[in-house]
C-alpha cells in the first residue's frame, strides 16, 4: 500500500521521539510505502482534485538523518492507500482549511485518518464537554465576568486556551492571585477569545496520563507525564519527565467508555489525557507518546497502529 503522512517539516522531526516517525517506521517494516506531504501543498483543481506535492521517503534507522527522499511530484489524494493527517496545532483556520480540503479528497474517493470532519467536530479541550461525567468541573467562556466567578467558586483552577498543544499558555490560578485579572484578560484577548477553565486537580504531581486508542483498543499502558520541581504542567515539551505505568481500573472505565464513540466517527488513532481520576483532553490532530510508551513495554505500539490502519483501508 502507499500511505501519505500530511506532517511539518520531515527535517523538523525529532525521530528518536515522533510517533509520526514512528508510524512511517511501522509502515515501511510492513512492506508499504511511505509518502510525507506539508500542509502548505495541498491544493484543489477542477482537472485533478484534490492534490499535494508529495515526497516518496526511505526511512533510515540513523535517528539524525532518518530518510532519503527518492522522488517528488504532485499527487491526487485518491491516488494513496490511506492519507493521515498528522499536522500539529495550531488548530487554525490554515488548520481547518485542511479538513475542508481533505473532506473533498474523501469524496473524490481518498481515505483520510483521523477523518477530517471529525477533526473539525473535537475541539480537544472542548470535547471533555461530551463526556463532563468523567471531568472536574470546567467552563468555556471569553466573558472575563463569568470566568472570575468560576475562579471564585473553585479556589484553585487551571485556565488555558482552546488552540494551544505541549502545555503553551496554561495558567494555574488561584481565588487569591494577584494576577488573575491580567492573566483572564491576556488568555481572552480581553474578551475576544474563547478559553477554558477547568478546577485545578492536585493529581498532577503524580503525572498527566497520557493513554492511546488505536482503532477503538485501549492500549493497556500510559505514559505519566509529571512535572518538573515549581511546575503544575506535566507537557513534556514543558520540561516534564515522562514514566510509563499500566492503566488504572479508573484509566480503563475512561478509555473504555470513549474507545468505540471516538472510533465510530473515524478517530482511527486517539490520545485521552487523564489526571488521578479525571479525563482532561482528548487529542486527535496528532497524539504523541507512541515512542515512550513502546519503549516502557517493548509493545510496539507503532505496528499495532499500522494493522489498524490496514484494517482500515480493507473495509
């Protein structure tokens, strides 16, 4: 089969770590060929559809330099096997462009995973909304009013805006600090952006548990995230030290209670975030932590994704 990643940079990856190297890897072991695309190059065209200039990779095991491109050209879309949208946020309009794009190529006849209406249906702050039984209490609003009371009422709460990834712009904020006012009206854009607050969780010192659903299976391991000394945020792109664990019957009420929903709307690779008890995020546009997590285990979490994604194409 021929599979074609929609990533940043291919240089840009950090290969020890990228799942999205990960899964190139997995997929080349397994006999197919691998093909990254920039998010730029996607275009559309009456003649031809749906198109990208695509690059044909060979993945190297050298972590530094890990592949050779052999060729480059544009390519419709429907061409591919299976098109996976691995694009990081910003989850901005450039971003939704995409899944405009990537909606028409499905109907050109492309298969595209995570499928881009879905993309666009889970905001991956805001989709906790759909499963509040499993979450603290939380809000979304950009009234500075509403969000003060909030604060009022939880003492102790975490504020962070709806398009941020790696723990950018979070912000613990207690009832009694000083600067709340200006945090409240720095994160709104003094009321122009909608953020979400959410009570702070005292759990986070023991780790931010990220947990993988592939193809509505729960892997049976997470990887806690917990943050570095004067930190409340476990993001390992914000210092935090990752430690995989096996899944608490907690983490397995969560994921199993979310696995099939997400997987019925095409969500073919997912990652829910879980501190203590409480489901915090549920990110589709390109979950990490494949690479920990296989290292931790010697599962390999990568080939188990490329069997679902085999699986996939075959129905």
């Amino acid at each position: 089969m021929r599979f074609a990643f929609i990533v940043d940079a291919p240089e840009s990856l950090k290969a020890h770590k990228d799942s999205s190297v990960a899964m190139m890897r997995a997929a080349q072991a397994a006999g197919h060929a691998v093909w990254a695309i920039r998010q730029p190059a996607l275009h559309w065209s009456a003649a031809r559809g749906v198109c990208a200039e695509a690059m044909h990779l060979e993945l190297c095991a050298d972590d530094d330099d890990w592949f050779v491109e052999r060729e480059r050209h544009s390519v419709p879309l429907r061409e591919f096997d299976a098109v996976l949208m691995r694009k990081d946020p910003p989850f901005d309009i450039e971003y939704v462009t995409s899944t405009w794009l990537l909606s028409r190529a499905e109907a050109e006849g492309a298969r595209v995973f995570n499928r881009p209406q879905a993309l666009r249906d889970h905001s991956e702050k805001l989709a906790v909304a759909e499963f509040a039984r499993f979450s603290v209490p939380a809000l979304v609003t950009r009234e500075a009013a509403t969000l003060q009371a909030f604060i009022d009422a939880q003492r102790d709460t975490v504020l962070k805006p709806l398009d941020g990834m790696g723990g950018s712009r979070i912000f613990r904020v207690r009832a009694d600090d000083p600067n709340r006012n200006v945090i409240v009206e720095t994160l709104t854009h003094d009321g122009a952006s909608t953020i979400m607050a959410q009570r702070f969780i005292p759990e986070i010192a023991e780790g931010d548990k990220r947990i993988l659903i592939i193809g509505g299976e729960v892997v049976p391991y997470c990887l806690a995230r917990i943050p570095k000394a004067g930190e409340t945020r476990g993001n390992l792109a914000a210092g935090g030290r990752g430690e995989v664990r096996p899944l608490s019957p907690r983490d397995r009420e969560i994921a199993a209670a979310l696995a099939p929903v997400l997987a019925a709307r095409g969500l073919l690779f997912v990652g829910i975030d879980v501190i203590g008890d409480w489901l915090t995020e549920i990110n589709v546009t390109s979950p990490t932590c494949m690479v920990e997590i296989g290292e931790g285990t010697g599962i390999d979490v990568a080939a188990r994704f490329i069997a679902a994604l085999e699986q996939a194409c075959r129905h």
